[in-house]
C-alpha cells in the first residue's frame, strides 16, 4: 500500500471537508433522526443485560472487519492464532491483545485503513502526551456521533435541550456536520480566538449551550462575565482533566452548570457526567474494561487503566485500546436520569502521569490537583488566577512551577501540603516562572512526568 504525505494528508482532510459539506448528508442525517433518534437516546435506558447483547454483537462484527481488512489487525490476530468468526462470548473477546498508541503511529498510514484515501476523513489527536495519532473515520462513525451529540446534550441538560437550541463548541476544530436542515445548529469558535472576542461572540448569538476545555472557560470566567445574562445554560467541558471543585467554581462564577464529558479522539465518548454528577458510560459508542498494570482484566470496583475499544468505527478500527487513564467501573449505582448504563468513577488521568515515590508508590495526578484547588480556597484565588504544573523528572524529585500573576502565596507552605502526599525523602522544589515548562499544546496538563514506565 502506497504511503502519504503530509501534504497529501492536508489535501486530503481538505477534500473530507468539502465532501461532509455536500447537501446529501443533511439528508442523511434528518432520516436518521427521523427514524432512529429515539430508540438512541433510549438505548442507555435498557436492561445491562440487553446493553452487553448488544456490544458483543457489534464487537464481533467489528473484529472480524478489523481481521480482513485492516493490515495491523491481520499480523496482530493471527499471531494468537484467531480466525474469522472466533467471538462467541467475552472470553473470546478478552484473548484478544491490547492496542497501544505506538502501535497507530507506527503504522500510520497503510497499516491502519483499507486504503490510504480513508484518510479523506479523519481525526488526530491533540498531542497532550506529546504523541499524535491521526486515525481514518468512517462517514457512518460521523452520522452515529452527530446523533450521539444530540443526545449527549439532551441528556447532559437534563432533556432541557431540543432541536431549535444551537451549541457553540470552542474547540481546536469544527465538526463535520455544523446542523441538520436548520436544526441541531452547532456554533464553532476556534480555540485560538481571542476571550475578549468569544465572549463578544456569545453576547451577540446567546447560544443555549457551550463545549469547550476547561482553560477556555476559565479565561472567559476571568472576564467577569456572567453567561447566564446571555442565554447560556450549560457548559460542558472535555480533553483535560477538570475536577468537580474547579466545576463548581467556574459555575459560581459564570451563573450556569458546568458538568464534564470524558472522551478521547481515538476512543470518541467514553464516559458523560450527568445532572446528578454520576459518569455514564456511553456504551454504544465505547466498550470500557479496566486492566491492571500486568494487563490482567479486573473486576468492577476495583482501581486500574482504561482500556476502550471503539464501536462506531471501522475506517481505523479501534479494539482494546489502552487508553491510560486510571478508573474503577461500578455497576450497583442506580441513578434518577435513567441510565442503566455502567457508571466509571474516579478517574484520575494517565497512569504515565502518575508521581512515583522512592518506595514505588504511584500517586494519582488527580491527587495533585486536590491540593492544588485546596490552595484556591484556603488563599482565596480566583480559579482563574493561578496557573501551575507539577513535573516529576526523577524518581525522588518533584518540582512545582507557579506563574502568580498579582497573587502572592506563602511558598514555603505550598511545599508543606504537597509533603501531605509524597514522602519527606522526596525533594521538592518549587519555581516561580513566567511560563509553564510543558505548556505548548492545545491541552493543558496539570501533571507531567517525565519517567519512562
């Protein structure tokens, strides 16, 4: 299979766009909400019983794809000796060997798709490990995840959304599809814009909705402005780790509900907070499982890495990806919004970020950034006012860089709290900076190590 380069890759996209634009997809897409819409956002309302059915099924077909048409799947498969046909049950399923990033990016461009024109349409992700990934999406996997948006807001707003409403994403590029025959309008705002004119830009259209990273958002809050004075009834935010504080925050200060959507470019929705603050997993867009470090499966309730495999998919099929994240499924959760899915809960961001202490103990990052959002209110700052990043370069070092804008914190303190988490034989040093170290991507990362695992 021939390769591609960059600037094929670029024609490429450039050609998607144009294409997804064609009047023919409106049509689409307004049969399916004619005809499907609402058995999908039904479908999390079913038994677990049914849901599982319903996922081996899809899996199995997806495997079976991934095996004849996709080269990396083929070599990876037949290794472990799997035929066509072979998943009748999850044991099946669960022999298959796990997915790592390396493995897309290595095989970027002719290992990962059925044909490099595939790539007509596709995603890359952000680099937030410093690692991109640029995947082929299947137009079908575009049609399923525009209906899969409508319910996700429908039911992230608590079925307050409907199809006069217009969503205005702020994100690093625009969707696809921007709205169906004048409804489900989605608004776009590259993140490069200026605050200044975005929160001009939502004066001016009061959209009922926003989607965008939690930095973004905290740059509008540092504006003063109230969103709720525009219309505005809900933020959801994604692509970095946010915790429930720093939510609450931004809405008190912005006047609207601010709730997270837990997802992935390679992965799509995996998980979604909903009004009563339980992570839904969307289990027709993703099957979760949790592995320990050894790649052994755990069972629900219990700490470990999220491993997604992706079921809209099949231009690059994504299967037992290992996503990184640390999390634990629980299942004996009821919840008053319906959803009979399985809810995920602590997550806590990669495991690679992790910090390892010299007796190998591995602390969550999220962790970190509890003491970080105790520091907001203890010192009374604006959530907004502060902007910090813990790098672990060595095991038994930790340094903590602060840009303080016109805060003055005691740092000699700061060092005493982060001592309530790591032990006293690890140096910690921390560095007043006029710029992060590791703040060059889109995404902003909290903490950072440096450790090879």
């Amino acid at each position: 299979m021939k390769g591609i380069s960059k600037t094929e890759y670029v024609a490429l996209r450039k050609k998607g766009s144009s294409y997804m634009s064609l009047p023919v997809h409106e049509d689409n897409l307004q049969k399916q909400v004619d005809e499907t819409l609402e058995s999908l956002n039904n479908f999390l309302n079913n038994s677990p019983d049914e849901i599982h059915k319903w996922q081996l099924e899809r899996i199995a077909y997806l495997v079976d794809y991934a095996f004849e048409n996709i080269p990396l799947y083929r070599k990876k498969y037949s290794e472990v000796g799997y035929v066509k046909g072979s998943i009748k049950t999850w044991d099946d399923f669960y022999k298959l060997p796990y997915l790592r990033k390396e493995e897309l990016i290595a095989g970027f461009p002719g290992e990962i798709v059925k044909d490099v024109d595939d790539f007509t349409l596709s995603t890359r992700s952000s680099g937030s490990s410093g690692k991109f990934v640029t995947i082929a999406v299947s137009q079908e996997a575009i049609y399923k995840d525009t209906l899969q948006t409508i319910r996700q807001f429908y039911m992230q707003s608590g079925k307050r959304y409907c199809a006069d409403d217009t969503i205005l994403f702020i994100y690093t590029c625009p969707w696809w599809i921007s709205e169906i025959k004048g409804k489900y309008v989605q608004d776009y705002l590259p993140t490069t814009t200026k605050v200044s004119d975005a929160v001009e830009h939502i004066k001016q259209t009061r959209p009922r909705y926003i989607s965008t990273y939690p930095t973004y958002l905290e740059k509008i809050a540092s504006t003063g402005v109230k969103l709720s004075d525009y219309g505005v009834e809900l933020v959801i935010v994604h692509s970095e780790q946010s915790d429930k504080t720093q939510r609450k925050m931004l809405a008190d200060m912005l006047d609207v509900e601010v709730l997270d959507e837990y997802s992935s470019e390679e992965l799509t929705r995996i998980a979604l907070e909903c009004p009563n603050h339980h992570y839904h997993l969307e289990e027709d867009a993703c099957f979760i499982e949790i592995i320990d470090k050894d790649g052994n499966k755990l069972p629900d309730g219990e700490v470990g890495i999220v491993v997604g495999t992706n079921l809209l998919n099949t231009a690059t099929p994504i299967i037992r990806y290992v996503q990184g994240d640390l999390a634990k499924i629980t299942v004996d959760e009821t919840c008053s919004c319906g959803n009979n899915g399985r809810i995920i809960e602590g997550v806590k961001g990669r495991n690679m970020d992790c910090v390892i202490t010299d007796t190998g103990e591995s602390i969550p990052a999220s962790c970190f950034m509890d003491i970080a959002y105790n520091w907001f209110l203890v010192y009374d700052i604006p959530v907004h006012g502060l902007r910090y990043q813990f790098v672990q370069s060595k095991v038994g070092r930790l340094d903590l860089y602060i840009i303080e804008g016109e805060y003055s914190l005691p740092l000699e303190e700061l060092e005493e709290t982060i001592y309530t988490l790591v032990p006293r034989s690890t140096k910690v040093c921390v560095h007043e900076v006029d710029e992060l170290p590791y703040d060059k991507g889109t995404k902003y990362r909290p903490v950072i190590s440096l450790i090879r695992r």
